[in-house]
C-alpha cells in the first residue's frame, strides 16, 4: 500500500479561471424544479431519497417509498425509479426482466454516467434470469434501453452470493461495484468484501482486503472507465469510530490512503469519509476534521477537501466568502464529473447572504473568493429553505444539481413536509 504524497496546496485546485467563466455563472436565471412526481405532476405520497444524476444532467435515479409514481405499484415497497428530465418521463427501474414489479421493492439505487443502465439492490431472488440462493439480498443491474435486469452478486469463482448489494457503476454501466457478504460468528455478524463485476466479460474480481481501521465497507465511487475504485473502510466501535479512504487503480494494483489537509505534513484526524471520484478518477473530494474532536463530538467541525491524485496538491472546498474554513461543520461532497465543481451540505454561510440556515451549496474549484460558492438549495422567494436539503448531486459542468428536501417552501403549492428529489439549473 502506497501513501499518497504530502500536500501544501492553498491555490485553486484547478488554477485560475478562464475568462469566459464569470459570464458562465451569469447564463439563464436559476430555477428549481421538483423531480419525485408522477409523469402528470403528481406530488408523491411518500418521501423520495438517494438522488443520482447522470453526466450530461438529462436522467435522475432515485429510491421512492411512494406508491402512486406510476400505475400499478401495488408491492407495497420502495422502488428505484429514473426521470428523463428531456421528456418527462418516470420510470420504475428495480424491475425484473420481463417488466413486472419486485414483490419486495428495491433501493440502493445507482445510475451510470450515461443515464443508460441504474443498479439497484432487492430481496426478491427472481428479477433476473438463473439460479439464485434463497432468502438474500441481491444486487441487480438493470439496462433500460434494452429492458434487461441481470443479476451481478457473482463471486469470482462463478458462486452466486447470498447477500450482496450494489455499491456503484461505471460511467457505461459496463462495471458494476458490489458488497459480497459472508456471515462471522460475533459482532458484526457479518462480513463484506467489495467486488467489481465485468459485466462485458462476466467475471468479478475482488478490490477490497483487510485493511485498518476495518472491518466495515461502505461509500463506493468509481472513476467513469472503472479504472479506480473509492471506498471508505471503518471500524464498529461506538466510542472512538475510525475512518479511512482508500483508491485502488485496477490497473497498476495500487493502492492509496487519502488522508491529506492542506500544509499537514501527517494526518491530523482518525476519521476520513464520505469519498467522491471525478470521471477521470484524478479527483477526489472526501471529509474530514482537523479540529482534534472525535468522530462521535457533536460539534466536530467537518470540512470538505478535495485531493488530487496526480500531483499531490489538496484544497479545502468548503469555504467561507473570504476563502477561509467555514464555522460550522460541511457534509456529504460530491464532486462533479469533470472534477471542477463540489457540491456539499452545511448550517455555515457559505455564500455572503444574511439570515443563513442549512443548505446545499456549489463550490466551483478554478474560483475564489465570492465567486467560488452558489447556494443549490433556493427557495421560490430567493430564500433559505426552511427545513435544509441533503445529497448534492452535480452534472457535469456544474449547470444541474440535484438533490433532496423535506422543505416546504422549495416550490410553489408544496405545503407538506415530504423528502423529495429536486434539480437546481444554474445556467
């Protein structure tokens, strides 16, 4: 295993903005439109979470509790479904082969860069052709043009797992990273190993190894060629958890630990998390703390970096107006395809606004200072919204941004409080 290099970096990432850039946040004004209705506008009878958006910004995957999306849901489960953001079409993707819906749902929703094929997680063994053992959690790709399900919880040696669920996609769809799960005797009871299957070839190799703080798996990121895999490795300690983000290159077998703060010669946390690859797996935002609080304070001040895994250099992304740490802590990165903008969650004021609240902001890494920053979530008077918004998702080139609220006030006639799916279109 290969550390990656020491940073010093308080530059733009990316250095300096193009000229044509500022009039590029000054495009056509900004809306929101809400995403997790039916196909006539519907709004769902439940909430709607886990937004996914595709490169180009057209498609929206989501997990959706509600029942009355599309007709005939009658499971009585949560589903995956995707919204053609050209058309306006809804459609549920947690399906099996032949179109008919799973008798137990789906969630865990993941879309590939293309819009073209979403992977999801059931417990229904019998949403794709073959043999599967009983009584499991099973990981599914579903390829919408072609109207396929496949099933890709296949060990490397052609063994169909018991339990495994999907983790993530490749920009194609073609790499399918997935959680294979072994049962142990003690705590905690079971065991995961990540896996990518090939589904173009069909075979499956094994990405993940023992690794500290260990034992537990989660936050999987894929480069677009599936070239590099990022997840996050902890432990199961309630008291003093422990985190850490590791990038395998396929390629070269190269493992890194991403571990870095700006002008920190060492690492200056024990929890590192939540990790986020661009397309081209060069960049990666993920969260941290340099604060010394454990992972478990209440008031830990968790910031946003981004790392670059070509030339070493690592920046803070969550920053005030004038470029410094914010005061209250930033959450849940994700870094846009072409690795230039990140979008993130804090209660902070991100942006030189009064009356801040909690709220999805945009951070666009060749800029700095006041134009750095764009708040996402925006209510239909301008304001904050009133019961904040989570998992920022943004589309290649930093124009869309989807992500999820339980606030009212987002867009008009929308009086319940119900976690939906939203896309901001900010140029």
């Amino acid at each position: 295993m290969t550390a990656a290099v020491t940073l010093t970096a308080t530059l733009p990432l990316l250095g300096a903005a193009p000229a044509p850039a500022a009039a590029h946040w000054r495009s056509p004004a900004p809306r929101t439109e809400i995403i997790s209705t039916a196909a006539d506008g519907t709004r769902g009878d439940a909430r709607s979470i886990a937004p996914e958006i595709s490169h180009n910004g057209r498609y929206v995957a989501f997990d959706s509790e509600a029942s009355n999306l599309i007709p005939d849901d009658t499971n009585g489960r949560g589903d995956v479904f995707v919204r053609d953001r050209r058309t306006g079409s809804l459609t549920r993707a947690g399906v099996a082969d032949d179109g008919s819906q799973s008798q137990e749902g789906s969630w865990y929703g993941a879309l590939s860069g293309d819009g073209r094929v979403v992977g999801f997680s059931s417990e229904d063994p019998a949403l794709a052709p073959g043999e599967r053992p009983a009584d499991g959690d099973y990981a599914y790709v579903r390829d919408l043009r072609e109207g396929r399900t496949e099933f890709v919880g296949i060990g490397p040696d052609g063994a169909a797992f018991r339990r495994s669920s999907l983790a993530a996609l490749s920009g194609d769809g073609r790499y399918a990273a997935f959680f294979g799960y072994v049962e142990v005797p003690g705590p905690p009871f079971s065991k995961a190993t990540l896996y990518l299957r090939d589904r173009e070839r069909g075979t499956t190799e094994q990405i993940s190894e023992p690794l500290a703080p260990g034992p537990l798996l989660s936050d999987v990121t894929l480069s677009a060629d599936g070239r590099r895999v990022a997840f996050r490795v902890y432990d199961d300690s309630r008291v003093n958890m422990a985190s850490a983000v590791y990038v395998r290159d396929r390629r070269t077998g190269r493992l890194d630990v991403v571990d870095h703060t700006p002008g920190d010669p060492a690492p200056v946390s024990r929890w590192y998390g939540q990790p986020s690859l661009s397309a081209d797996g060069r960049f990666i935002a993920y969260v941290t703390n340099r604060d010394g609080k454990p992972a478990n304070h209440p008031y830990a001040l968790w910031e946003v970096f981004v790392h670059d895994l070509h030339t070493g250099r690592t920046v803070l992304a969550s920053t005030a107006p004038d470029g410094g740490p914010l005061d209250k802590a930033a959450r849940s990165p994700r870094i846009s395809p072409d690795g230039r903008y990140v979008a993130y969650t804090t209660g902070a004021c991100a942006t030189a606004e009064p009356g801040c609240g909690s709220a999805a902001y945009l951070r666009d890494l060749r800029q700095q200072g006041l134009a750095a920053t764009r708040r996402v979530s925006v209510a239909a008077d301008g304001g904050f919204p009133d019961y904040g918004a989570e998992a920022p998702v943004p589309a290649r080139g930093g124009c869309r941004v989807a992500f999820q609220s339980d606030s009212t006030n987002l867009v008009p006639d929308h009086p319940d409080r119900t976690t939906d799916i939203y896309v901001r279109r900010l140029c």
